[in-house]
C-alpha cells in the first residue's frame, strides 16, 4: 500500500477507494501508515540499505502503538 492514503498508483485505486468500497461492503477497515518517526526513518529512498535497520526499528515502535487498533478488528 502507499505510503499516503490518497496517492493512486497508476491503474490500483487509491487505499482511500479500497477503505471506502471495503466499509460499503461491511468489513471492519483499519489502515496503518507509516508516521512521521518512520517516515523520516525511512527517508526518500525507501530502498537505501543504510536506512534499513532505523527504518525496521521505527516500524516496531509504530507497530506496538497501533497494537490495540488493530487487535480490536479482530474482536
């Protein structure tokens, strides 16, 4: 998925129009994107091997914050 819920990557629609026709068919949505900690971890070249370890890093930070949102899909 994109980085940024509102970028359509060429044919794909955007994940904005994934989440959308997703919760019109009554499924439970929860998208998580990269924060600012991750992003700036990340940099501009995602592929960069220098970055990878920091990028992985701020990656789990972020993900034991969004633990309970997500979990709670599931419930």
């Amino acid at each position: 998925m994109s980085p940024n819920p509102a970028v359509t990557v060429g044919a794909a629609p955007s994940v904005g129009e994934q989440v959308a026709a997703l919760r019109a068919a009554c499924s439970v949505v929860v998208v998580v994107s990269p924060d600012r900690d991750a992003r700036s971890q990340m940099g501009r070249n995602v592929m960069d091997p220098a970055k990878r370890a920091a990028a992985a890093q701020a990656g789990h930070r972020q993900a034991t914050l969004e633990l309970e949102r997500v979990a709670a899909v599931w419930r």
